[in-house]
C-alpha cells in the first residue's frame, strides 16, 4: 500500500498556487501612494499658511478657531482636483487611499497652523495679572501687602506699580518681579484715613499691555467689640465682635489675645459677626484682663503653593474683669468654623488643539463615508 502511494504521489497537483508577483504593477501602485502623500503633505502646509493669516486677521473675533478650522476642512477637497490634474491614476485607490490622504493632509495642515499661531511665530496675548491687597481694610498703624503674580506666554518686559493716596499724590516705589511675582509692602506707620489705590501695568517683549487696578483703605472701625462689657464676665456670657467685611474678598481668621499671650479663635456667626466666650483657654477666673482683637488674611495664587498673608490689629485694647467661676478658662481653643483659603493646584487638562484635531479627524471620516455610499 506504502508502495502505490509512493508511485501515485508525483502524478497529483497541490492544492494551492502561489501567485505570480506582477513587480511592475507593485512599484507604479507604490509610487503612486507616495505621490499622494507628498502632495497632501503639500497642499497641508500651503493651506495652513494661508489660513495664518486668516488667523491673524480674526484675531480678537469670537468664532476665530472655529473659522479657521471651517476653512481648512473646506480646503481637503482640493485634494481629488489636485489628483486629476497632474494625472495620477485613482484606479484602485480605495477608502484606505483616501483616508491616507486626507489624514495627511489634515494633521499636516493642523500641526503647521499650531506652530505658527503660536511664539515665536505669533503672540496676541498680553500678560496675565492677578493682584490682592493683604488686607484690603487696615487700621491705622498696620501694613498693607500688595502681592501679584504676573506672567506671558513669551517674556514680560516691564512691570510698573504705583499707588495713590488718600490725597490724591501718586508714588512709584521700588519694585521688582522676582519669578513672576511682584511684592509691595505699605508700611508707613499712616494715620490718614480713606482709601488707596494702585495701578500695575506689565509689557510683554512684543508691546502687548495689560493694566489692573485696586484698592485698599484705612479705618478705624475695621475690628471692635459690639456687646457690652459685664463688670464681673463669667463663662456663660458672650463677647459679641464685628469685623469689616472688606477685610478681605476671601475668609479671615478672627482670634484675639488675652494680655498678649496666645491666640484664641473666635466663632463666625455671619460674614460680619463672630463672637466668644471666656470659658475658653487663655481666660483666668478673677482677674483683670486686657484683650486686642486680630484678623489675619491669606490667599493663595492658583497652582502657587506659597501663602502671602498679613495681619489686621484693633485699635483699642478692651479690659474685662472676670468673676468667680471654675469654668472660665477650661475650655480648649476652638477651631475656626468656616473654611480659610487653600492652596488651589489645578492639573493640566488637555489643550483645545486636541479636541480640535479629533474634530478635524471625525469630519474626515464623515466625509469619506459619504463618498463611499455614493459610490
């Protein structure tokens, strides 16, 4: 049996035929899909020039972006003409050839306008500010800080700060901007009252200028206690407290001192109101007892984890005599019961180009899709 397979075996056909390579065929396909390419690499890199300027020329208008990216997509059926033309034959060049050209050209024509919309190219941005005054209602005698960050896409050129006082003379002191921050501390020892303003103006290498402005003021009425004072306080009994509001735009600490020792933190009971009670520690039983009241202000600059802060003094001291009573001072020093400002540290999120260049991709893909039902 072994023996008639042997003899059979020569006489049959396998089953499979390995094709005959048409090498001509091959390398006029290839040079064809190169061609392809290369010319929608091209007319990419015409078009987004072109729409550079139309970039530049909407600079300021609200639809700018979307335009530009009308313009460009519109542009992509250039590319069959642009085929037809120079003669390049489509025959057999199906979905994937078109889908290769027309992401060529897109992610060309995308990748070329962010570069030049962007330094050194072009800069339209002027320089960000963000200013605070620390605090923004003082008492005579106290400092004011001014601290501000300021930063530009390419370089800040000049920085100016000034200040004007209550009567209307304008200064310009020394400043200067040490890793995009500027700080300015008021410490005049004033005793005039009214309101300050000041001006900061940064440049950046291009021309471009932005100017903030703010303000602060000097009262006496900034912290003071409202309730009327026992001869004899006792635990049970409230120090009712008023704090100016214009202190500051974000949450301050209200605490006091007792004949200058520790801190002791008051109780919010309204943005304006805060109060306490001597049974906290601090407080001692029959005695006679000297309180000042303090504010302190903090911020924070957004993904700065530095805290610049400053500090508010009443201007009147406020004496108490305390009565006979165990509880008075046994209390522990509360926790303020609202929320003080934190640093902000915000991640990076995805920028606008990619959301504009998956656009751009589904727009193509729509496109050939309905190239494709035609057919």
């Amino acid at each position: 049996m072994a023996k008639r397979y042997k003899e059979e075996a020569p006489d049959q056909e396998p089953d499979f035929k390995i094709p005959a390579f048409d090498e001509e065929k091959y390398i006029k396909r290839e040079r064809r899909n190169i061609k392809t390419i290369f010319l929608s690499f091209l007319l990419g890199v015409g078009i987004a020039i072109i729409s550079f300027g139309f970039w530049a020329l909407l600079t300021g208008h609200f639809l700018q972006w979307e335009l530009v990216l009308l313009f460009g997509v519109i542009n992509a059926s250039w590319l069959r003409y642009l085929f037809t033309k120079i003669n390049i034959d489509l025959d057999g060049f199906g979905r994937r050839g078109w889908l290769t050209a027309f992401g060529t050209y897109i992610f060309t024509w995308l990748l070329i306008l962010i570069v030049l919309v962007n330094p050194p190219f072009y800069d339209s941005e002027p320089p960000q500010i963000q200013a605070v005054s620390l605090p923004s209602a003082q008492t005579p005698g106290g400092t004011v800080l001014i601290a501000a960050t300021v930063s530009d896409n390419v370089h800040v050129s000049t920085v100016n700060f000034t200040y004007t006082d209550p009567q209307g003379t304008t200064h310009a002191p020394p400043t200067s901007l040490q890793n995009g921050i500027l700080l300015f501390l008021y410490d005049q020892n004033t005793t005039a009252l009214g309101q300050y303003t000041y001006t900061l103006t940064a440049t950046d290498s291009n021309g471009h200028r932005t100017t903030v402005t703010g303000n602060f003021t000097y009262t006496n009425n900034a912290l003071s206690i409202t309730s009327s004072i026992p001869p004899a306080i006792r635990s049970g009994d409230i120090v009712s407290i008023k704090a100016d509001p214009h202190i500051s735009k974000e949450s301050f600490r209200v605490y006091y001192r007792i004949n200058d020792g520790t801190q002791i933190n008051t109780t919010r009971t309204d943005p304006e109101h805060y109060q306490t009670t001597p049974e906290f520690s601090g407080w001692t039983a029959n005695s006679t007892l000297t309180l000042r009241l303090y504010a302190e202000v903090s911020h924070y600059f957004l993904n700065n984890p530095l805290r610049y802060s400053n500090n508010v003094t009443s201007n009147s001291t406020y004496t108490f005599s305390t009565g006979i009573d165990p509880s008075i001072g046994a209390t522990p020093d509360p926790k303020p019961n609202y929320a003080l400002p934190q640093p902000n540290i915000q991640s990076a999120t995805p920028g606008f180009e990619v959301l504009l260049a998956l656009s751009a991709l589904a727009v193509v893909l729509l496109v050939i899709r309905k190239k494709k039902t035609r057919k």
